[in-house]
C-alpha cells in the first residue's frame, strides 16, 4: 500500500482530500494534520510515502516545513496560491494542485506519484515489478505476452497467469516502451516476440497452443506495421 498523509488547516480540503483518496485501493491514509508539527510526528513514527501538503499553514508553511525533513516523503502541494508554483517544483515536488482540486486533476497527480514509486521498483533491466494483492511482483519481459486495460486496471496476461494491478496503461507504455513492447490498441500493450501473425484490423498470439485475437486501433496501426515489416514476421 501506498502510505499517505495530508497536511492541511482547512477542514473542507481535508475532507475532499480524504475522500479522493479513498477512491484508491492501492492508497492508505495513514493520518490527517492540521499542522507541520503534528505531520512531523508522524514521519517520525512511522513510514509514509506520499504527503499532500498545505503551504499557508499557521506556524509553519508547507514549503519551510519540506525545507528542514531530512528525509521526506514524495510531497504533492496543495494550495490556493499559484505563485508558489516554482519554488515548490524547486523542492521537487510530485506535483502542484491548486484549490479547489478537481476529481479528474487530482487523477493525474495520483498517476504522478504511482510513476515515481514504481521508479523506485524498477531495478532490473530484464523485469519490472509490479503491486498486486499487497505483493510486488516480478515479472520479466519474455514472460508477459500482452496488457489489457480496464479503467484504472490493467491486467498483465503470461502463459500461466494473469496478474491485476491498478495502474494506468500510459505509465505502463511509458515503462515498456524501450523494452520491446508497442500499444496496439487504446486498451492493449504488446510483447513484440509474442505476435505469431497480423491480418487486417487483428493480431494473434497463441498462449498455451490457444489462438487469441486482439483488435488494432487505427491510430496504432501504421506503427505496428511498420515494425512487422522491418522484422519480416
């Protein structure tokens, strides 16, 4: 689980934080402050891995207070004021919403901070690794044969199973892109050694001697063509 805190003196953006981040089952809200002090506490307490932090704070701001941590978490600003924009990018911060956060703005920022850890994961040029019932896994690229995409799911198809992940197909073709992987279709990512042959508006991969069919939009079609001609499959 991705551990979460939010720090913030407004108890209505606390409470839209909270149930936005409710809507992610990979996310867990491990404590909401009204302050720098009290989030101080609890990085000092316990592990977090992403802090959604108030800049006009009484006290301290968000800003001094990412200035002085040690160590801190991946920070994503929340504020009413744009012209701390820079100096928080400054701070290397994931992202930067300003109030009032939309449902679908803070959906990118979400994608932002799933991006960053799973950099963090990536170890192995050969396998990526990937959280699924509460486990990461390791899966090596000849292995995975194609991706589907369901809303804020994926699911990452091998021969012998198929492993559900709740991230989005962009950060996944960003991943895979260099390591001989192409998207096919708005909902599917292939395994280039995979494709067995390609007809018209489908391409077939044959998993466990089963023939299985998966659409080519159009919008991907003249680049998967012209990596099948240059390959001669």
């Amino acid at each position: 689980m991705i551990k979460t805190i939010i720090v913030d003196d407004e108890p209505l953006a606390q409470e839209i934080l909270e149930t936005y981040i409710a809507n992610y089952e990979d996310f867990e809200l491990v404590g909401t402050c009204n302050n720098a002090l009290d989030a101080n506490k609890i990085l000092k307490e316990q592990e977090v891995d992403v802090m959604f932090l108030d800049i006009q704070m009484p006290q301290l701001n968000g800003i001094d207070f990412l200035k002085i941590l040690e160590n801190p978490p991946l920070v994503v600003f929340t504020t009413a004021f744009k012209e701390y924009a820079l100096e928080g990018f400054e701070l290397e911060a994931v992202d930067y919403l300003l109030k009032p956060i939309s449902k679908e703005r803070f959906e990118k920022a979400i994608d932002k901070v799933r991006q960053d850890l799973g950099k963090n994961t990536e170890a192995f040029e050969d396998s990526i690794f990937v959280k699924s019932d509460k486990k990461l896994h390791r899966l090596h690229f000849d292995e995975i044969f194609y991706i589907e995409g369901l809303k804020d799911y994926v699911i990452i198809k091998t021969e012998i199973s198929k492993i559900v992940t709740l991230q989005t197909m962009k950060s996944l073709e960003e991943k895979l892109s260099s390591h001989n992987f192409i998207r096919i279709h708005r909902s599917y990512i292939v395994n280039l050694d995979k494709i067995k042959s390609v007809e018209g508006n489908y391409l077939e991969l044959i998993i466990k001697n089963e023939r299985v069919k998966l659409p080519i939009g159009k919008n991907y079609k003249d680049d998967l063509l012209d990596i099948v001609n240059t390959r001669r499959l």
